[in-house]
C-alpha cells in the first residue's frame, strides 16, 4: 500500500486515537471507518431526484389537485 505523509494537528491526532477499536489500528483505518460511518445509506437516488423535481414544477404551476378530490372519487 502507497502512503503519503499529511499535516494534522496535535488535537485531531489525540481525536482519533479516541476513535480507534484497537490500539493497533491505523489512522488510515480511523478515517475510513468515519468517513464511511457518513455515507447515508439511503441516499436519494437520481431518478427520486428528477421526480421530486417534476413535482416541484407541478406545484408551482398549480398542476396539482386537492386531497379530498382523490378520496371522494375513490369513495373513501
């Protein structure tokens, strides 16, 4: 594995020894366990985003219809 030296404070350095499972963990190892940790695994998809889009623009252009419309023509 290639490694590169990076900067970090004294402070983030104490931080993440905080943040290890085991004291032989890497810091590399650190990182990517947080980092990882904030991906949200529901994340919305493209296709979830043009759709909310689309229905944005229907809202805006009043292309929209009331609740109740809905439940009186179904008879609920």
């Amino acid at each position: 594995m290639e490694s590169i030296p990076i900067r970090i404070r004294k402070e983030t350095k104490e931080s993440l020894t905080k943040f290890r499972s085991h004291p032989r963990e890497t810091y590399d190892e650190v990182i990517t366990r947080l980092m990882e940790s904030q991906v949200d695994s529901c994340m919305v998809s493209e296709e979830t985003l043009l759709a909310i889009e689309e229905g944005l623009a229907d809202i805006r252009s009043r292309k929209t219809r009331e609740l109740n419309e809905f439940c009186d023509a179904s008879g609920i």
